[in-house]
C-alpha cells in the first residue's frame, strides 16, 4: 500500500496523471492500494475528511499579509 | 573525481562554518502539492536544521514533514480574535530565535515566500540587520497559477493587484482598462485585523468602491488554486453586483477583467511620430 502524501507528490509530478479523468484516478490509486477512504475523500474533494484520515492538523488561517 | 569530493567536502566544511552562526532562507513550495517546489527549495528544506512551515493546509504540512524530521508549523499562532499584526510579529520572533541560536532555518511558504506574504520579507529584513546570511528563493505563487488558468497574460491590457481591504482604505486609482486582481476578499474591510472572515455587508462595501469606476453588471471572476494534484481550480464567473451573494473564503481571489479600450495618447503619440522624422532626417 502506498503512502497517501507519497501518492499525491507522484501525481502531482506527473503529467500523465496530473490532469486525470476521474476514471484514471481510480485505476492509479487502485493500482498504487490507497485506503477506500482515503481514494473517497480524494475522488470527493473532500479535505476535511482526507486531512482527519491523514492526521493532518486543520488549518486555522493562510493569510501571511496584513494591508498597511 | 578526487579533486571534486575533496571540493565538495571542502564547500560542506564551509557551510558547517556558515551555519554555526545561524541563517535563515524562506522558501516557497509553490501553490500544488507535489507539482510546484523547486528543486533548490527542496533541498532547502531537506538541508535545514528546523523548518517552519506557513501551507495552504494540513496535508501540505505532512508533505513537508517527509522532508525534514524538524518541521513546525506557525498555524499554532493564528487565533481569532487576536491580530493577525501579533501573530505575524510571533512568526518571525520564532524563526528568528532559532537562526539567532545558531541553526539553518527554512521557512516554507504556500506559493510565493514574497507574493502577498509579510512574515518572509519581515523575517529576512530582520535576520540580515541582526547580521544572519538570509535569503528568499521564488515559488510558484496563485498569482502564476492564475494567469495559466484563466488564460491571463498581464502584458496584454496590464494588471494591477490590491490587497483587497487596502484598496477600501485607501484612495487608489484603478484603471478599468487593464485587469484588476483583488487578493484576501474573503477579509476585505476587515480593519481590526482580528477576523478570518467579513461577510456580504463588508463586500457590499468593496462593490460599492469598484463601482466608482466599473458597471455594477461587469464580470467578476472568482478563483482558487488547486492546492491538491486530485481538485480542480474553482474558476466562478459572476457580475461585481454578485460579489457579496457569492461564497468568498480566505483562499479566494476576485478577477475583474478590462472594463474598457486602452485609449491612445495622441499627444505622445505625435511626440514620438516627431523623433521618429528627425531621426530619419538625420539618417
């Protein structure tokens, strides 16, 4: 089974896959045997979800500016 | 191959020297996981002796936690209700106490370390007063993945960019026949700092500034990047007057294309037709 990050890095390094149809998608992370949960989240952009599978911790703010 | 081990071993001798007096390098991992770092900047990352890390979310954050065994993030600073002029304030205090101890700092910042981000430029300005060798290395920023996504090329008709609260404060002029790129909408008039989001009624007010210069009906484009290789851009084409309708988070941009023909300056257009005759004259 393949590491998620590991998986999302090498999509998105490669050109074949980093535009993939949904169809395309399925079969990559079927052949590289990403958590059923995770491949859901993933297919579902659902981040929240994909972040809580992966133990990442939420994000509270992206903004590093403040308008003078 | 002897020589150029012994030269590499020699140039690691002298970064160990470098780095006993501390450095701090920010970098940007670009606005995709995966699609966007450098290759110098991963090397950075790799290289430094702890990183703090300022993403786009969490799952970047494990992305660069492969990198480095020392990766901390600065998302424990932000707090609602708390100024965001504070928590940037504790961002660079924390970098700078860890180069100040003598270690090779990164910070890893989303998209561009020096695009619409203060904590970086802060820092290194900081670090290089103090003495530090400090530097920044580009990324890709929203900015560039804009530009490929909507089809954008800012030489056409010109671009300008506001931090969108900034253009509410201040009397700025906008000309409506170039693009216009508005960042940090989601906050847009928020003048204490302190809120991660304003709401329709602060955005009514922004539509009520570009609406100086611009038709209520003129498109509006709202846009995120994808930060993860599986989404998509959101890519949301709505009118000025929609604006405060539309669902605008942190993450979001607001593009208003030209409004109007580049209209020609024919006094300097004769200026030049002039030089043009006299230079043919004295050919």
């Amino acid at each position: 089974m393949t590491d998620a990050i590991d998986f999302l890095e090498q999509l998105g390094r490669n050109s074949r896959l980093r535009h993939a149809h949904t169809a395309e998608l399925q079969q990559a992370m079927a052949g590289a045997r990403i958590d059923p949960k995770v491949r859901n989240a993933l297919l579902g952009d659902d981040t929240q979800q994909l972040g809580a599978l992966l133990g990442a911790e939420p994000n509270v703010c992206c903004l590093i500016v403040k308008p003078d | 191959m002897a020589r150029l081990q012994v030269q590499l071993l020699n140039e690691s001798s002298v970064e160990n020297d470098v780095s006993s007096a501390g450095s701090l390098v920010c970098v940007g991992v670009g606005m995709t996981l995966g699609s966007h770092l450098t290759p110098l900047s991963r090397s950075y990352i790799e290289d430094a002796d702890v990183v703090f890390a300022a993403t786009s979310d969490g799952i970047v954050e494990l992305w660069l936690a492969k990198m480095n065994r020392d990766v901390r993030s600065l998302q424990s600073f932000y707090r609602e209700g708390k100024s965001r002029a504070e928590t940037y304030r504790q961002m660079v205090a924390a970098m700078l106490t860890e180069v100040r101890a003598g270690k090779r700092v990164c910070g890893a910042f989303y998209g561009h370390p020096g695009v619409f981000a203060g904590v970086p430029h802060d820092a290194i300005e900081r670090a290089r007063r103090e003495g530090f060798d400090a530097r920044m290395e580009p990324g890709v920023s929203a900015e560039d993945c804009l530009y490929a996504d909507l089809g954008i090329d800012p030489g056409r008709y010109g671009c300008q960019h506001f931090e969108a609260s900034q253009l509410m404060l201040y009397r700025r002029r906008i000309d409506p026949t170039a693009y216009l790129v508005l960042w940090q909408v989601g906050v847009a008039g928020d003048r204490s700092l302190m809120r991660f989001a304003t709401g329709a009624d602060y955005r009514q007010v922004l539509v009520d500034v570009l609406t100086r210069d611009y038709d209520p009906g003129h498109e509006a484009i709202v846009y995120k990047v994808a930060t993860l290789p599986t989404q998509r851009p959101r890519i949301e084409r709505t009118t000025i007057a929609q604006l405060p309708a539309t669902e605008i988070d942190m993450h979001v941009t607001v593009v208003i294309p030209p409004a109007a023909p580049l209209q020609p300056d024919e006094q300097i257009r004769e200026r030049l037709a002039a030089l043009d005759r006299l230079g043919e004259q004295m050919s």
